[in-house]
C-alpha cells in the first residue's frame, strides 16, 4: 500500500460536528453531499498573533454564501466563533489558517438537497505556506489559462463552494507551464482572477482590479488592500481590465487569504515593469504587515 506524504499531521485535532478529534480519525460518509455533489461552503481564514484575522467579514462572506444555496448553518456565528478558537487554541496556532468547511450533509443519491439529513461542520485549524518565501521577493510567473471562469448565470461567483473543479483545470494548465499561478478570464474575455487569487495591476501610479460584475470572488485581502491603498491616497480603480493591461502593466501583484501578497514579474512569459516587485507593491506588502499585526 503506497503511503500519502501529504497526509495530515497525526497529531492534528479536527473539529467535526461539536466535537475535536484526532486528525486520523476525523471523517464524514461516503454520502455525504459535499463528497457526491461538491455541495457546501467554505472559508480560509489566516490567524496572525493567535488572532482572526478579518473575522467579521468572513463571517459574512460564509453565511451569505451557504444562504445563497439556500444551506441551513448548523452553528450561529457567535458559536462559530467559538468553535474555531477552540481549534486555533487545541493545535496552538499562533500564526496558521483555518479552513471552515460546511457540507450539506449526508443524503441519498441524487441531487435532491431535500435528502440530506442535517448539515455539517468541518474546522481544520493548521499552518500553511502556499508558496515558497522567495516567491515574495522575486516576484512570481503566472500565465493566462485557457479555462474561462464559469459564467455568472451558471454559477455566481460570489459564492465560496466547494466545488472547485473550474479553478482546478486552470491550476493545471499553469502547472503544465511550470506555473504556480494562472489568470482566468470571464465568458467575455475579460480579466476576472486567478484560481486561488485576486489580481491587481498598477498603472500610472493607480492601482487597478477587476470590478465584481467581472466574475470573480470578493476576496477579504482584496479588500483590506483597497482600504490600504486609499489610506496612502492611491488611486483605485475597478475596472474591465483585458490581458493588454496586464502586459502593460508597471507592476502586478495577486491577494489571498493564503498567498497574502504576492508580487507577480512575468505574465505569459512577458516581463511585467521592471521584471521585480515594484515600489507600491513593495509599500502595500509592508503596509499589510503592520495592518495584520494590529
């Protein structure tokens, strides 16, 4: 039997349903609707100084996504609150992630979301590093995919599921290019995200993103970074952005709860700026440092 290097510290406590358990022997059924169906939610959040960061407007994004597929929360917020610091506290994250995880819970085949039982609740309280640190002072090489981002009619992209399948065969084209990282365009050709991130370019000192209606994901580090940028008086602008603007770009940087910032140089193999992290990305990385540490 071949053994799963990526396989969970044993040492993890899960939280499921109320109760933590050990990581090995934390599982849900084989019926379970998130496994059938990829239907649920979730968040990523970060813990910086034993703390959750964004706690609030996560909050938010996750009860407003299961609200749109219509899933009960089987936990109010204040217990859900209470719940993920129990998990932070049991596996002394200090600075770590949490992944929130709602299924639809367990039911019979076929689709029919009236079949399932009752919902359930997965927290998983760990550290994380996504990319490797020189990444954030080299600057990273992203592509463009070939994979659109489902269409907003299809699937609104507002809402974190768990099915993630559309972002995955984006991530595998860019693996296939020796990428970490690839740039989805919506139905229109438009810039919308990358597969796990949201994307900013600057521009004649203005700082520049795909509005909402482009079809992307309101990301929570997408936000705080805005918030810095106006802070220091930059220019932000939510516009259509095509992948000319990228190329053309003076400096290019990505936000997410897990990359945090990460300063892109290349984009299909196109020198972005000065090919290194430039200065206002280098002054948001920094201004996001002290905002986390507050």
């Amino acid at each position: 039997m071949k053994t799963n290097r990526f396989a969970p510290r044993p040492d993890l406590k899960i939280y499921l349903d109320g109760e933590l358990v050990p990581a090995p022997d934390a599982k849900i059924s084989v019926f379970d609707h998130a496994l059938l169906y990829g239907d649920g939610v979730f968040e990523g959040i970060r813990v910086y100084n034993g703390r959750i960061f964004e706690c609030q407007a996560h909050l938010n994004r996750l009860f407003e996504s299961a609200a749109a597929i219509r899933l009960e929360m089987p936990v109010t917020r204040e217990e859900l609150v209470a719940a993920m610091e129990k998990s932070v506290k049991a596996n002394g994250v200090v600075n770590g992630y949490i992944r929130v995880v709602v299924t639809r819970g367990v039911g019979t085949l076929g689709i029919d979301p009236q079949r399932s039982a009752c919902p359930s609740l997965i927290i998983i309280a760990d550290r994380i590093q996504l990319f490797s640190p020189d990444l954030y002072e080299k600057g990273m090489a992203i592509i463009t995919a070939a994979t659109c981002r489902n269409h907003p009619n299809a699937m609104p992209p507002r809402i974190k599921s768990l099915n993630y399948l559309n972002n995955i065969l984006a991530k595998l084209e860019a693996i296939q290019a020796g990428c970490e990282e690839a740039v989805m365009l919506n139905h229109e050709g438009y810039v919308a995200e990358c597969t796990g991130d949201n994307i900013f370019i600057i521009k004649d000192g203005a700082l520049r993103t795909p509005p909402p209606y482009a079809g992307l994901l309101l990301g929570i580090t997408r936000a705080v970074i805005i918030k810095l940028a106006r802070r220091r008086d930059i220019a932000v602008q939510e516009m259509m952005l095509t992948r000319h603007d990228l190329y053309m770009a003076d400096e290019c940087f990505l936000t997410g709860t897990g990359a945090e910032i990460m300063p892109v140089t290349r984009i299909d193999n196109r020198v972005i700026g000065s090919g290194v992290p430039g200065a206002i990305t280098r002054q948001l990385l920094a201004d996001f440092v002290e905002y986390r540490s507050q």
